[in-house]
C-alpha cells in the first residue's frame, strides 16, 4: 500500500542518524523502512484515538528493538543521538497524521534501547 500522506513520503527520517558515519547506512535503512512500514499501518487501520496509535507505535519500536544486535555487528549501537533521532522520527510520524498530542515517551514505551 503506497503512503499518501505528503509530509510523511517527503521525509526521509533518521536524518542524524544518516549524518554520523558511526550509524551504518545499511542499518538505518532498516530502521526507515520500520517507520514505513508504521506509516502504512496508520493509513490502513486509521488508529481512532492515541490508545490504537500507541499500540502501532509501540509494535514498531519493538522492531527497532531487534535491530540493536545488527548494529552491534556493524560496529556501533543505538545510543543517545540514534534514540533521540528514533524518538524524533515517531514522534514526526505521529503528528503527520494529526496525534499533535502524542506523548513520546509513550510512542515508544517499549524501547529496550
């Protein structure tokens, strides 16, 4: 399912995390299309209140969560600019499709990073 919503398909994401050679590009790449991925849901379920959004958010940061390992092998890790980039990143997805009252920490409640 193609995303519709313009503000979402014009931004690319994890844009620190791209800018800092220490996040391997191939990686981070995997963490966009789990946003992607995030924002094809929110279209197709058309989450009703903050609670069904939570429950998408929550999934995907849960995919975000498998890829530490990956960058591990890669020579780095999701530290404090890659969580600030990722916590960006949903919390942009959130209010592209009008959660303007998303609590970010609550986006991504189930974060082990």
């Amino acid at each position: 399912m193609p995303i519709t919503n313009q503000q979402v398909t014009e931004d690319s994401f994890l844009h620190q995390m791209y800018a800092d050679e220490y996040f391997p590009n191939h990686v981070v790449d995997k963490g966009r299309a789990i946003l992607l991925r995030l924002c094809e849901r929110i279209e197709a379920e058309q989450p009703a209140d903050l609670s069904a959004l939570y429950v998408l958010t929550q999934a995907a940061t849960e995919e975000f969560n498998l890829l530490e390992s990956e960058f591990e092998a890669a020579g780095s890790e999701i530290e404090t600019v890659a969580r600030e980039d990722i916590a960006e990143s949903f919390w942009l997805v959130a209010t592209a499709y009008g959660f303007t009252d998303a609590d970010v920490e609550e986006l991504i409640a189930t974060r082990d990073w």
